[in-house]
C-alpha cells in the first residue's frame, strides 16, 4: 500500500524536526517524554508541546557503554547514548524532559541524564491500588503540575486541563481507529507500515494536524476493505506482538516475521494498543487523569492483571493465529512476567506462544528467522 497519506506519515518524523526548530525559535516551550505513564495532558494545559524522544535506535548504543553497563536494556543504552551525543533533535530542544521510575535501570539512567538535560522525575507506584498507591501518584501529578507553571510561568487551570483531556482523548480514539482496521482479514496494512506510523506520530508537533492525517489514512483503509483491495495473503498467519516498545530502529522481529510470510496484525505495546484508553472525566480532573494513567498496564505493576486480560481480548478481536512476546536483553520486568503471560494465553485462548528475547543489533537475526519461520510453519499447519 502507498497513498499520498502514508507517504505525509511516513516522512513525518523528518519533517517535524524542521518544525521543532522554528516552534523553539518562535518561543514555543517544549517538553521530552519517553514513557506513556508521563502525563502529557499537564504538558498541553501548560501550554507546552509534549514530544516524544528517541531511544530505538543501535547507533548510539556503543557510546552509551562507555558510561552503561553492556548487559543492559537496549532501549536504556539507546535513550542516554541519544542524549550524551546530542543527536536526538527532539531531546536537543526540550526544555526539559518528564521521566519516571519504571524499572531500576531506567532511574538510575536517569540520574547521569540530569547531568546533560534538567529533569522532572516522577516516581511511580508500582501497584494499581486505588487508595494508596492512586493518593501518591496524585501527589506525584501536583508536582509535576506545579514544575511546569514554574518553569513556564503560566497558570494551568481547570478548563485548560479539560480541554487537554479532549485534545488527548481524541488522539487516543485516532490511534484505535487506525488500529482497529486490521481486524480485518486480511489486513489492508502491513505491520511495518502500521509501525511507521505509530512510531512517527509521537515525533508530531501539531497534534490536531496529526490526528487529521491519522483520520484520512483510516478512512483511506477502510475504503480499501469495503473494496476488497489487499495486497497481504488471506492465509498468512495473523500474529499479536506484545511485550516492550518497539519501533523504527528496533523493528527486527516485525521485519522478519513479515518477510517470512506472517502479518503483524496488532501491537500490544504501550506506543500501540496500551495508548488508546481515554482519559475518563471527572469531577477532580486532575484524580481523573491520575487514575487512568494508573491502570496502564505495564509489566512494571505487580501485580498486572489488565496486560493478561487485555492479550487475550486483542487475541480474540483481531483473530490471531499466534502471540509472540518480545522482550528486550536485561528487561526483568517483562522476561519474567512472560512466563505468567505464556500460561495465560495458552490456557485462556489456546494459541500459540513464542517469546524472543533479544535486542537492537543484527547478530542474532539468521538464529531469529529460523526460529520465527519455525513458529509460522506451526501456525500455518493448524
């Protein structure tokens, strides 16, 4: 598929660097985020443009050994080698970044990160309960709120919150819409186009222009589907990737499952499905935004019921043959909780499961083709 629409899309990370650097000339505040648990609806109410940075990429990951342990997660390395060599433009005129307590790697990452870039560091509870832990993480959004009025010398009021919230909230019904076309058999999207445009969008200025182009690009799928026009197989096994952020860079295992005749139909992963849940109202707003982000389930919950229950209803409406689970080198959170999740799965749903553990480089791609070809060959023979 190539549309004039994917094509805008495709090219829109580029593009949005050359918009950066007029906005920040033109005195447009911005702020650098890495995970889905940071709160952007505070960043717009602030009157900021929340952009997100770059970290999947092998490039600069050498450079961030010199400082990093080598048996670490690529996705950490990538993060800080990106920002202790400046080549990120995106981390480059951040303002500063909102950072958050996933995992002990990524806080301590973050401690020689303030050494280059100030930084808000939001300290995440790692259990969804409702009382304590949501309490805490409230408190954690106040401060958060009270940085960013500081830092930029405005007001965030009730009404800008809100609106925020209807800003955000629409995005997150673009992405689903998008999504959502490839319960389709077959899909009218590839899942390495599909990942292009979710890993491209989150580098987008203007979100309202983004959602815009996300809009016409559904439709345009639609439009495909209710013509019958595809250009993937009808019998290719229909695959749900699920486990850590993935995108352009950090593509290997979507590229190869799709060369070796499969279909990313869905990504469970938190710039994919995980994103699309709006932001509930409430009469305290900002508790409202606190919960929702609270119930993101995120394999550093423990425990994390909703990423079981949410694997298996994807499973089910985007008709899965398979789920693979990937998981990056040194991510101890999802390694382990990938055990729990192949137990789900199987008995829940009966499907295939295969986890990949591996990382950025190409080393390992022959011994992942041999065994991602041997997984499609059991898919396809059931």
């Amino acid at each position: 598929m190539q549309s004039a629409i994917y094509e805008q899309l495709e090219t829109l990370r580029e593009n949005n660097v050359i918009a950066l650097k007029n906005a920040k000339e033109a005195g447009q505040n911005i702020v650098g985020i890495y995970c889905l648990y940071a709160p952007a609806e505070l960043i717009v109410a602030a009157g900021a443009s929340p952009v997100v940075l770059c970290g999947t990429s092998q490039k600069p990951i050498p450079t961030a050994e010199q400082s990093l342990p080598r048996n670490l997660c690529p996705l950490i390395k990538s993060s800080y080698g990106f920002a202790v060599t400046d080549t990120c433009p995106f981390f480059h005129f951040a303002d500063f970044i909102v950072a958050e307590t996933t995992c002990d790697g990524k806080k301590k990452m973050f401690e020689l990160m303030e050494e280059i870039k100030p930084m808000h560091l939001m300290q995440l509870p790692q259990i969804q309960d409702k009382e304590s832990a949501l309490a805490y993480w409230v408190k954690e959004l106040e401060q958060l709120k009270t940085r960013l009025e500081k830092t930029f010398d405005v007001e965030i009021t009730e009404q800008k919150l809100i609106d925020a919230i209807e800003l955000l909230n629409d995005e997150r019904r673009s992405l689903k819409e998008l999504q959502d076309v490839c319960r389709h058999k077959p899909a009218p999207i590839s899942g390495m186009k599909m990942l292009t445009v979710l890993h491209n969008r989150g580098f987008a200025l203007d979100k309202r222009a983004t959602i815009q182009l996300v809009d016409q690009l559904t439709a345009e799928l639609t439009e495909r589907i209710e013509q019958g026009i595809s250009t993937l197989a009808t019998d290719a096994p229909r695959i749900l990737l699920t486990g850590v952020p993935v995108g352009l860079g950090s593509e290997k295992v979507v590229r190869i499952i799709e060369e070796a005749g499969g279909q990313v139909v869905c990504f469970e992963s938190c710039g994919a499905y995980k994103k699309v849940e709006p932001v509930q109202q409430s009469d305290d707003t900002l508790r409202g935004i606190a919960e929702s982000y609270l119930d993101i389930p995120c394999s550093c919950m423990s425990p994390n019921q909703g990423r079981y229950q949410l694997v298996s209803r994807l499973a089910k409406e985007f008709q899965a043959d398979g789920v693979i689970d990937l998981t990056w080198q040194a991510c101890h959170t999802y390694n382990i909780e990938s055990f729990s999740l192949r137990k789900h799965v199987q008995q829940q749903t009966g499907l295939p499961f295969l986890q990949i553990e591996t990382d950025y480089s190409e080393s390992d791609s022959e011994q992942l083709k041999l065994r991602l070809e041997a997984f499609l060959e059991l898919l396809a023979g059931r």
